[in-house]
C-alpha cells in the first residue's frame, strides 16, 4: 500500500502518518526528516541542501526530486510533507512509473482554520532542544520550563494568531493544484481532520477499507 498524508501545518498529520505507519507496516517517508538526516551526515546532497536551509529558502524541485527518488525503494509506504505543490505531483508520478509503481490514495486531512489558530497558537518551543510542547494536550510539568533541558520555552513568531492565518489562506491557494491533480486520478479522500486522532484514524481506516486498498 502506498500513500499520501496532506494537510496544512497543524492539521496532525505528522500523528496520523506515524500511527499508519505503525498499523500498516509501511515506511513513513518524511520530506524533512530524510533532507535534515542528509545535512546532518555532511553528504554531497545534504551540502547542497543546507545552502537552502540557511538562507531560509525552499530547497529547488529538482533537488527535492533527486532526495524522493533515491527514498522511494519500499513497496509499502507513507509520504508525509510531500508532494506540496501539482509539480512535485507531477514529478512524482514519473518517478513511479519508472518503477513500475503508483500511489493508491492521497489522504487530505481537511482542518478548519479555527482549530488550525487554535492549535498552533498553543504551541511552545524549547529554545535550546527544539522539544515541542502544547499547552492543551502536551504541557510542560511547569509553567515555560521544558522537562528535557530546563530552558525556557518560547512561542515560534510563525505560531502567532495573525501569522498562522495568512499560512492558511497561502496553504490553500498553493494547494488547488495537487487537489485537481489527485481528483483526476480518482484517488483523493478528504477526511474531517477537526476530530481527536483517534476519530481521524478510524474515517482514515474506513476509507481506505471502501477503496480496498486494505483488506479485513
């Protein structure tokens, strides 16, 4: 089984990629994850993908094509935080098809905004250990201390009210595109992503289970 995870920053679906993972014996692959994994080992890539990281810009497509490429050698497995845009969809599809693969279901947590502002603007950092902690559902033993290191934590300026919001009006126009693309393939499932994880999983579960990409 092959999938996509598609969500905006904040929609959960980092949890529900890794719960999948877990239920399906499938391989999560995380576009950041595998890009800071190559920084950090100091490879030819991952020195070409740090000139990126440190100016704070997007790393280019091709670059990102070349990372998937070389990642995409399990039968089973997860895209989680990519594709992002219809050109990195495109892209994708050609590297399936070169290994005689396809993707059987693009997964779109739908979230509304308001739960989007809501759980972001909870969100807080460790300054030092870069820990994340949530006020609601993952609070600090005490107030602005992180358990790990001690350090004071901090709210991220992109996890501001008025930021966040602007995030999802450009999260939603520069995701038109990838939509259109899966719904022509007839493989595009929308999930209320506004439930507890435990909701999510199961309309996740049952879709699939209609789709018969899993089986009882």
């Amino acid at each position: 089984m092959r999938l996509i995870l598609f969500g905006a920053p904040g929609s959960g679906k980092g949890t529900q990629a890794d719960i999948l993972a877990k239920e399906f014996n499938l391989r999560k692959i995380s576009l950041g994850d595998i890009l800071r994994q190559e920084v950090k080992k100091g490879s030819d890539l991952g020195a070409r993908v740090r000139q990126y990281m440190d100016k704070g810009e997007l790393v280019p497509n091709d670059t990102v094509k070349e990372v998937i490429d070389a990642n995409l050698t399990d039968d089973n497995f997860i895209l989680d935080g990519y594709p992002r845009n219809r050109k990195q969809a495109e892209s994708l599809d050609s590297i399936l098809r070169e290994k005689n693969k396809s993707i059987d279901a693009f997964i779109y947590l739908d979230v509304s905004r308001n739960i989007i502002v809501d759980r972001l603007s909870k969100r807080r950092v460790c300054k030092k250990c870069g820990i994340n902690y949530h006020l609601d559902t993952m609070p600090p033993e005490k107030d602005n201390i992180c358990d790990n290191c001690g350090s004071e934590l901090i709210q991220r300026d992109d996890d501001k009210p008025d930021v966040i919001k602007k995030r999802w009006d450009v999260f939603l126009e520069n995701s038109k595109g990838i939509f259109d693309f899966y719904k022509q393939k007839g493989i595009f499932i929308s999930i209320d992503g506004d439930k507890k994880k435990e909701e999510v999983f199961k309309q996740v579960k049952e879709k699939l289970r209609d789709r018969k990409a899993i089986l009882d």
